[in-house]
C-alpha cells in the first residue's frame, strides 16, 4: 500500500479551481470529492460548505486508516 494518499475537491461554482488538472497529474492513490452547491458546498474553495468538507475529509481519513497499519496510541 501507498504510503502518500490525497483527496482533492471540487466546488461545481468556484471560478478558479484547477483541481481536476491536479487529480490528473496525482500518481497516488487518490479521491476526487465534488461538492454541489444544492448541497451547500458551494462557493471559491468550498466557502460555504464547512460542515460538508469536514464530513467528506474525515470519512476519506476513517478509510484510509481503517486500510493501514497505523493505530491510536494510548
């Protein structure tokens, strides 16, 4: 397993994202998440869908961990 891993987003209304080429360019494992504006991630950088960023990021970061041998210490 790949020890690098990203998650780029996309907001459907945000004017100046390249994060398609970015995706594009990754050799890594990677995910490419869309935030819609119906759903309230709309805006530059996802401006206005804080709740749906943190929703999306930690379900990514509960995958990944879930699929390497790194565990909570006590």
């Amino acid at each position: 397993m790949s020890s690098v891993f990203h998650l780029v987003f996309f907001c459907f209304s945000d004017f100046a994202s390249q994060s398609g080429k970015l995706f594009d360019l990754l050799t890594c494992e990677k995910r490419f998440h869309r935030f819609k504006d119906a759903e309230g991630g709309g805006g530059h950088c996802r401006g206005l869908g804080a709740m749906q960023w943190e929703q999306a990021t930690f379900d990514w970061l509960n995958e990944v961990l879930a699929r390497s041998n790194v565990r909570p210490t006590a």
